[in-house]
C-alpha cells in the first residue's frame, strides 16, 4: 500500500514549514500531532536536512556516523518527521529503545514533572525514590522468585561493565566467558567481550584481558544445526579444556544476539551452558539490552526457554528513550560489590527514572507484550512470503518484534551485504527507516515499536517486498 500523500517524484513545489509541537504540549497532544502514516514531500533527505548535513560535517567528529540522511524534528507513535515536514516509519526503534513508541504520554507527563522537580542531586549523594521505584520494579519483573538487587547506570555497555565487576567481586575469580558474534558494547572491557572488529574495535586496542570467546549456536552456520545441547557441550568443552571452570567469573551472553546478527541459539543451547554455570559456581549473566522489555513477545527474552539468570542486564527500551541501564539479580551476587564501590555521577538519574516507571507501567497496563508477540507473528509470516519468492533470503528469524532475515548468494552460505546494503538504500529513500546487522553485514533486521499499528507495519512491509524487487533486479 502506497500511502496518501507518499510523492516518488523530485519534489519541486514551495517548502512547507516543519510543523514543531509547540512548547509546554502535553504528551498526548504531540503524539496525536504526528499522523500514522508515512508522507513525502521531499525527496530524501530533503534541503534542511542537507543544510543540517553540511553543518554537522563541519562541527560532528567523523567517527559519529549517521545511518539515515535526515534529521529529525519530532515524533509520535511508530512516526518520525524530519525538518523537511516528511514522515517516516520507523522499524528501528532508535535501536530497540522507543519500544513502546514516541512521544507515549504517561512517559511525557512523568519526565515533565520529574524535571520540574529536580534533574538531579546524584543518587550516591542525596538519595531519592525514583531510582529505588526502578529497583523494586526490575526486581519484581525480572525471572526468578529469589531475593534481588538492582543497581542503576547510563548505557548498556555500563551495566555489562558492571556486572561483570560485580561477578569478579562475588566469585574472586577473574575470566569472563562470551561468545562468538557477540556485542556488548564500545568501553575498553566491553570492546574486549564484542566480537566484531569493524567497526566498534578496529584501531582502538589493546583491550581489557582476561576475555575468552567461546563458540556460538548459529543454526544456520552451525554444522551442528539446530542441536543445542550438542552446541552447549562444545563450548563448555572448550571453556573447561582451554580456561578451566574454576578460572571463570562470569558467562555472558544475550538470549538473541543483537548486532552480531539477531541470532537465535539452537534450542536447549541456553538451559545447558545455565546449567554448567550453576553446576560451576560461575555466575550467568543475560545481556537483555537489546532483546528486553516486551521486544520479544515475553517481557524478557530468557523466559522463552525459562532460563533464570543470576544477573540480568537491562537498557534501550527499559527508558522509552532516555538514558538508563541497570544490572538486576540475586541479592548474594549483587551485595558483594563494597559501598562505594560501584556507582557514578549520572547513574540513575531522576528524569530517566520517571521515565522508565512511565515505561514499565504502559508495558504492563497496555498489553505490550502480548501486543509484540502479535507483531512477531504478522512480521514472521511476511518475511516467510518473501524468503518464497527470493532465494537470497538464507533464514527468517528471531521472535516477536525483534525479527531479521540474513541474505546471502542463492544456494550457498557466502553473505551479501550489498544486497542488504541497496534494500536498506530503497527503504531510507522511501520512508522507512530499516537496520542492517551481522558479523557480515548482511542481516536485516526488524525492531517496530511494539504499539505500531497494523496499518502501518503493513505500509513498511510494502515498501520492503518494493526494495527487494528492485536490489535483486
């Protein structure tokens, strides 16, 4: 479906001014400004954001790199509007982090008041109830029925980063266990637990030591297939052969790994390693940042095979937008860490607390996790339709609104980042904003708003079934 409004053609007529929510609006007011459908009246990007581009090659360091051409004014709903007035659907999320969609206004209302209030005092100085309210929700909401503790931070790779201090502290171990095609994040120790090198590693060692890589269960790649158990006790032989159980501190892994592909482990892969751990008094660590927080269908990814962590790692979509991160797991674990010893100036700030409680109270009440199974199953049913009708899509997969498709040569396992690459041209010049991932580069992934309307995913899938047909013709 081409949407009312939608212009292909150069755009020649007088430039609309871009239609900003005026200062003080409500929540709801912003988010009804945005219409829900995709509008062009520009080619893409438009004079602004070409102005805009200008200005940012001249003050922006070249290593911030930009995916999209446009820059952005405001957005509502599953709706981003650019400074040139077009409207643009987005699947991206801000990477997985507008879960619950722009512009939500019990998330507005609460970081309205909060900053009217205060916007800071830092918590390890004067304390306030906002960040113990986080605390007590993550640890209500987080698998397992033990007593827990949760601590806040800024980013994901911060959490990790602490969580891992945490587990070396607990275990008086050092070793941390992650995984091939793993991210984790771009601090040095983080770099180091990343598998990929290009481009969050290349130029910027040396990195943190005491790191070990251990096979992953990459189904598709994998000559073990879809054995995970057969997967697990490979990379526990490796990890026992190569390092030693009584060496490690830590295992860390993401349930579905984000940027390295949005790989699913074979089934069984998970429970195994989980149980060697427990087996091993080494501490298993789920890296959810990305795959948190309703994106899958359950509201963390570790419940789909039932895993109980000892510490779970959360961001991106725990804030709706703002900067928030936390490490969550069993008080025995997180109570080694002495006072003072893990912290920092911004680590849950007050705003990015009210925001997360808004975050988590809309989640619940509104059926968010039912409501990104439904689109897993609208966008997995699509994405089996399309693999049909082109052979360079080598698998579908992942769950809930956290989907990808990886495109190789047909009939073989060689993978084609420029066919991902040209799809993703086609879609950023037509209005929707797509990701591309993989240790590759040729993994195309999904991650909408879990609030998207039907209308509107229908809409961006037409325009990606387009771009298929013309990268492949």
């Amino acid at each position: 479906m081409i949407t009312k409004g939608f212009r292909a053609e150069p755009y020649a007529g007088a430039m609309p001014e871009p239609t900003l929510s005026p200062s003080g609006a409500t929540g709801e007011s912003a988010a009804a400004e945005v219409p829900q459908k995709r509008i062009l009246v520009t080619d893409l990007p438009g004079p602004r954001s070409r102005a805009l581009a200008a200005r940012r090659d001249a003050a922006v360091a070249s290593g911030v790199s930009s995916l999209m051409p446009v820059f952005a004014a405001r957005a509502g709903g599953g709706i981003v509007v650019d400074v040139d007035g077009n409207h643009l659907i987005d699947l991206g999320s801000g990477i997985a982090v507008t879960t619950v969609g722009h512009a939500v206004p019990a998330i507005v209302a609460g970081v309205q008041q909060q900053i009217a209030d205060f916007s800071h005092t830092c918590f390890t100085i004067t304390p306030y109830e906002g960040y113990v309210a986080v605390c007590e929700a993550l640890n209500r909401l987080t698998p397992g029925d033990f007593e827990k503790r949760s601590a806040l931070f800024n980013s994901g790779a911060e959490a990790v980063e602490n969580a891992v201090k945490i587990a070396r502290r607990a275990t008086g171990r050092n070793t941390v266990v992650v995984f091939d095609h793993a991210y984790h994040g771009r601090t040095n120790l983080t770099m180091a637990m990343t598998a990929k090198n290009m481009p969050y590693k290349d130029g910027f060692g040396p990195f943190a030591g005491e790191v070990f890589r251990a096979p992953m269960s990459y189904p598709l790649r994998d000559p073990l297939g879809t054995d995970g158990a057969a997967a697990a006790a490979r990379a526990i032989s490796d990890i026992e052969s190569q390092v030693g159980a009584k060496r490690v501190a830590c295992l860390v892994i993401e349930p579905i790994q984000g940027e390295g592909g949005f790989i699913e482990p074979a089934p069984g892969f998970l429970p195994a390693l989980a149980s060697w751990c427990a087996a091993n008094d080494v501490v298993f660590v789920a890296d959810e940042v990305q795959s948190g927080f309703a994106r899958t269908g359950k509201l963390f990814a570790s419940e789909h095979e039932g895993l109980v962590p000892d510490l779970v790692v959360t961001a991106k979509g725990i804030a709706g937008g703002l900067p928030l991160s936390a490490v969550t797991g069993r008080a025995s674990i997180m109570d080694a860490a002495h006072a003072g010893g893990i912290g920092g100036t911004y680590t849950g700030n007050p705003v990015a607390c009210a925001a997360a409680l808004a975050a988590i109270a809309t989640i619940e009440q509104d059926g968010l996790v039912a409501a990104g199974q439904k689109i897993g199953e609208r966008l997995r049913a699509f994405l089996l339709g399309l693999q049909a009708r082109f052979p360079q899509i080598a698998d579908v997969r992942g769950r809930g609104a956290m989907q990808a498709v990886e495109l190789t040569e047909p009939g073989t396992l060689t993978p084609d980042p420029g066919l991902a690459g040209r799809v993703a041209k086609y879609c950023h010049q037509h209005g929707v904003i797509t990701l591309t991932c993989g240790t590759y580069g040729n993994v195309f992934r999904f991650l909408p708003p879990v609030t998207i309307t039907d209308e509107l995913l229908d809409d961006a899938l037409a325009v990606l079934s387009e771009a298929f047909g013309s990268a492949v013709a």
